[in-house]
C-alpha cells in the first residue's frame, strides 16, 4: 500500500506505475499520472519545464548523465532488447522515407569527422583480423611530428596521401599497437602489400 502525492490517497502497489528500469514505484498512481501526463497540454507544459530547466542550467542533462550513468546505460540495454526488432522496422522505414536527408547527412559528418571516420575504419579492420592495440587519433598526430610528416619509406610529404601502415602486416599475425605502425604515402603503403617493413626495405633497394 503506497499514498500517493497528489490525490492523497492509499492505494495498492499495482495502481502505480514502476519507474523506468528499475522495480521501484511512482510517487503518483496509475490515475493521477495519466491526468498529468496524458493530455497535450501537460505535455506541452512538460516541455516548457525542460526548456526552463536548460536555460537555467546548461550542464543539467550532462551532469545528470554522469551521475546516473550506469543506470541508464543498463535502462537502454533493456530497452533496445526488449524492442528491438520493432526499433530496426521502425529506423529502416524512416531512413527509406528521408534517403535524401540521410544521404546529405552522412556526406556532411564524413567531411567534418573525416579523420575520426578513417581511424574507425583501421581499427575495425585490425578487430577483424584480431589484432591487439587500438590506434587513436593522438598517435597518428604524434608520429606526424615524429616523422616530420613525411613517408617513412620515400621521403614524400603526407599532406593527402597519409596512411598507417603496419611494420608487420595485419594478415600475418602484426598487432595493432604503437610499436608495429608507423606512417607511409599512399603509393608506397600500397606497393608494400603484404610484405613486412624489411621485406619491403630490401625490395626498394634491389
């Protein structure tokens, strides 16, 4: 038996909502809740309220995050087990009605995050092949320095041609660590195929 705090009356558990993701019941029954809620001005007055509730402190959401980050993460898991094939239907019926908007969409974020994009990429590449290490962004930024940004192999400036390369290639066994990779030019990159970094050494210099 539970009060509830705006009719003020005692009523059984099953007349109150659970909260979302956890057993825990609402402070307001089933009925109450639905007077609140259910109307469209409740929810246009609701809205308002999380407008205010932003302008007056931008860092609300973000901060609520944080603090309850476990428990929404697991909140969402739930969610997206429990609707999943619906949700799938449901983003595939509404990218197929906005093809263009999509189109448009992933053509600006690959130009914006081009460097994020590629780096995705490699990683993926090297999960697959199951790799060890991870490239991030920061590396790639500090063998530029390192190697001045110029191919390891040739010499050539890696302004549009950049691309990582493994000393001891993904397909024969190579990690995906700091110590296996270093920058090379596209051309060269592609010339060394799937030779180790000595192999292709001594195929430069025959």
């Amino acid at each position: 038996m539970k009060v509830c705090n705006l009719c003020h009356i005692c009523k059984d558990d099953c007349e109150y909502y659970k909260r979302t993701g956890t057993s825990q019941l609402r402070h307001i029954c089933k009925q109450c809740y639905n007077k609140k809620y259910s109307t469209e001005i409740s929810r246009a007055a609701n809205i308002a309220r999380q407008k205010q509730r932003f302008i007056d402190n931008p860092n609300y959401y973000k901060e609520y995050y944080k603090k309850n980050r476990d428990k929404r993460l697991e909140s969402l898991r739930k969610s997206i087990s429990k609707h999943k094939g619906k949700r799938n239907e449901e983003t595939r019926i509404w990218m197929h009605l906005h093809k263009d908007y999509v189109a448009k969409y992933i053509r600006e974020y690959y130009q914006e995050n081009k460097d994020k994009y590629l780096n995705y990429a490699r990683n993926r590449r090297a999960l697959k092949k199951n790799a060890e290490g991870k490239i991030t962004q920061s590396m790639i930024y500090e063998m530029i320095e390192q190697q001045k940004n110029k191919c390891v192999y040739c010499g050539r400036r890696l302004d549009g041609c950049l691309s990582v390369d493994h000393k001891t290639p993904l397909s024969r066994g190579g990690s995906n660590k700091r110590d296996n990779i270093h920058l090379a030019c596209l051309h060269c990159n592609s010339e060394k195929n799937s030779k180790t970094h000595d192999e292709y050494i001594l195929f430069l210099t025959r």
